[in-house]
C-alpha cells in the first residue's frame, strides 16, 4: 500500500471515530434534562408520543467503551493503512502458528501409519489411517482429479487401471513427489491436415470405432513412422515416457475424431505439480495409500 492510500484509510477511520465521539456527546450535551421526566419531545406519530429523557447511563458509558476498545484495538493490531500494530500480529502468522500446532499434536499419529506400506494401509484395520489419505487428497488433488478421483478433461480418471506412468504404490508416491511433465508434440506441419486426419482414424480404429478404412490404412504407415517411439509398435504406450495406450478407448483429452485430430495436430502439455514442498513425507505416503485403493478395491 503507498504512502497516500495508507493515510487516506487512517484519516477516514480516525475521523469516523472520533466524529461518532463528537456526536455522542454533542446530543448529551443539548439534552434539556438529566434525568427521566412526564415531559415530551412535542410532536406525535399515529398518536404515539415520545418522552424528552436522556440517554441511559448504560448505554452512553458503553459507548464510550466502544470507542476505548477500537483506538486500543487499532493501537495494537493492523487496521491503520499499513501500520502493522504494537503487537505486530498477522493473519499470516497465525496460520504458521496453528499449521506449527498441529504438525506437533498429529506427528506420532503420521509416523504411525508412514511405518506401515501402502498394501497394508488397504487392510480394515488401517481404516482410520486411509480416511486420513482421503481427506488430503480432497485438500490438494480434488480440484483436478475430482472428489472422486474420477478426474476430468486433462486430468486422469484414478479409479480404473489405466495408468500413464504406472499404478505401483512406489510409481505413483514418485508421481505425488516429484510431479509429471507429459508432452506431445504438434505433427500438424509435418503431416499436413488430410495427414493428421488419416492418423486421427487410424488410431480410432485401433480401440474398435468405426472410422473410414482407406485414411486409416493411409495413416497406419505415418504413425508407424512418427508415433511408436513413444506409444510403441503396438500402440499400448510406454509408461515410462507417459504415452497413454491408445487401444483401450480410454481418452485423457477426449476421444473423438476431432478431438484425436486436435491432439495430433497441435499436441499437448500436461503438467502436474510436484507435492514435495508442500506435503511431508508422511502425508505423500497416506495420500499415496488412498490413490492405491481407488483402483485396488
């Protein structure tokens, strides 16, 4: 915040203040009398008059409190522009202080189940502890993945058996980690559009839709040139590169023809972030145990 904006929010907080303070006093001060009194104010609504009394005692003195209570409020704690306040706290903080708390009240309770492998986290008796799992993954990986882990267009769906880089408890806890970077490349300029049309049927066909024969006959030859160094001679994908099987008609993008041909021709780049800074070892490993059963019933 500047300099001008900072006094600018301090002079019209202030001057609030003080002016309610002012106007507080000032009606006391015109009050005709100090104490209850038969006399009236002189006017009427609907036959309804009303008594010329002071304010009660108690409400002028807590008044006066409020007043006490914001100028020592605003002292000690921000609300002046960019004074941060005598005791210097922040909403910052305090969320370290509590996150601080809480990592030393759960620590033994992460240790425990980081001890045991995510096969056995799948038992009945480590309930509690996949529950756990379930939570934090609701915490950071919902927002792609899906409350489910059904995932989304872009994000894989986590539930079934078709994984990218490989559905090992230790693959997918690498994954969490460190993060993915999966990218194709565009073949649009190399195959031209009726190119990137003919590959578009040809891998169509290879989960069983129905496509025009000819294009694909036409693009088995180019993707058998262009495309298995990565998805392999018999398209079912190589998990260490992170090229998806496409004869399963399981789509990450989407498996229309259009949508096939968008991706051959102008690529794709999917990225997930790495969880290592952000997640303890203990908590990969929970989050990694509930990704594990999703498709593991």
């Amino acid at each position: 915040m500047s300099a001008f904006w900072s006094a600018w929010v301090s002079v019209i907080t202030l001057a609030v203040i003080l002016g309610c303070t002012w106007l507080l006093f000032a009606t006391r001060k015109s009050q005709k009398f100090n104490d209850t009194t038969e006399e009236k104010v002189g006017h009427a609504f609907d036959g309804i008059e009303e008594y010329d009394n002071p304010l009660p005692q108690w409400w002028f003195k807590m008044f006066l409190g409020t007043v006490i209570f914001g100028l020592v409020y605003l002292v000690l704690y921000p609300g002046l522009g960019s004074f941060q306040g005598l005791l210097g706290w922040t909403s910052h903080n305090q969320w370290e202080e509590e996150m601080a708390h809480a990592e030393e009240v759960y620590k033994p309770v992460f240790a425990k189940y980081a001890a045991i492998s995510v096969e056995e986290l799948q038992l009945p008796e480590n309930e509690k502890g996949l529950k756990m799992g379930q939570r934090m993954f609701g915490n950071n990986c919902a927002v792609c993945h899906g409350s489910a882990g059904t995932g989304a267009h872009g994000f894989p769906n986590l539930t079934d058996n078709d994984w990218l880089y490989g559905g090992a408890p230790a693959t997918i806890k690498a994954t969490i980690t460190n993060g993915r970077n999966g990218g194709m490349p565009p073949w649009g300029a190399v195959l031209g559009e009726e190119g990137v049309r003919d590959v578009a049927s040809y891998v169509l066909s290879l989960s069983g839709q129905e496509v025009d024969k000819d294009a694909a006959a036409r693009g088995q030859g180019q993707f058998q040139a262009l495309c298995t160094a990565c998805h392999g001679t018999d398209a079912k994908g190589v998990q260490m590169l992170g090229a998806p099987n496409l004869t399963d008609n399981i789509w990450l993008y989407g498996g229309t023809f259009e949508k096939v041909a968008h991706t051959i021709r102008n690529g794709r780049a999917g990225m997930m972030p790495a969880h290592k800074d952000l997640l303890s070892d203990e908590k990969i490993h929970l989050i990694t145990a509930y990704v594990y059963s999703l498709s593991n019933k």
